[in-house]
C-alpha cells in the first residue's frame, strides 16, 4: 500500500515540475529524467554547473538538492519562508499548483546577481534565524 501511495505522489511531482519547466521555456520531458532535470534546473536557477557533481556526495547531496529546487521556485516568485518549506515537505502538493496556477511565471534564473537586483526580497531577523535553524 505504501509503494502504491509513493508511487501516486512522485507521478504528481513530476506533473507539477512538467509544468513549471514548461512555464520555463524547456519542454516537459526534460523533468522526468534524473540528473538531467537537475542539470536543467541548474541552468534555470543560474547555478555553476558542477553542482551536478555535488549531488553524487552522500549527504551533501540532500542539501544541494533542496537548495536547488529552493533556487527553482524562487525563480518562479516564490520567497516566502512557508512557501521553501512546502518545496521541501510538500512538493506533490504545491508543484503541480503552482505548475497550474496562470500568475505563476518564470522571473529569470534566481542565483545571479541581475535577479537579485531586479526583485529584491529581504530577510527578517525571524526568517534568517529560521533559515539557520533549519540549515543546522
């Protein structure tokens, strides 16, 4: 029973990432090979390439995976502290709405200084401690 839940919930991921590289400019496909969806979110966050690499570390790995797909929706908008969360513990849920959702578009690759610039988002002193608690 477990396997059959699992197997539904990562169907809807990919789903919801299908659409979200759509919005991208990439076509769909491309989110339903491993490592290649990762190389093209490393290019859609703006992320030197050898991040590639890190994924093969063990346990490295885990933090450089969700920090990817953190970087992935802050390029879409998505800054809120609650809205890095669900990207983590509930990515079968918020992916395919915000992969559906019409005022959800892609704003540019969100690790690159210009992006910084152009949409500006500062931290609270609670957000950053947040941050550091969670990281730790």
């Amino acid at each position: 029973m477990g396997y059959l839940i699992f197997s539904i919930l990562l169907i809807v991921v990919h789903i919801g990432l299908w659409k979200l590289f759509t919005k991208a400019g990439r076509k769909g496909w491309e989110s339903l090979i491993p490592l290649y969806r990762e190389y093209i979110v490393v290019k859609l966050t703006g992320r030197p390439g050898w991040w590639i690499a890190l994924l093969l570390i063990p346990i490295v790995n885990i933090f450089v995976f969700f920090g990817l797909y953190i970087d992935l929706v802050k390029s879409f908008g998505k800054f809120r502290f609650w809205e890095h969360a669900a990207t983590v513990f509930l990515p079968f849920a918020v992916f395919p709405w915000w992969g559906n959702d019409p005022k959800t578009t892609y704003l540019g690759p969100s690790a690159t200084a210009e992006f910084r610039e152009k949409y500006p988002y500062k931290k609270s002193v609670t957000r950053e401690w947040a941050d550091a608690i969670v990281f730790a």
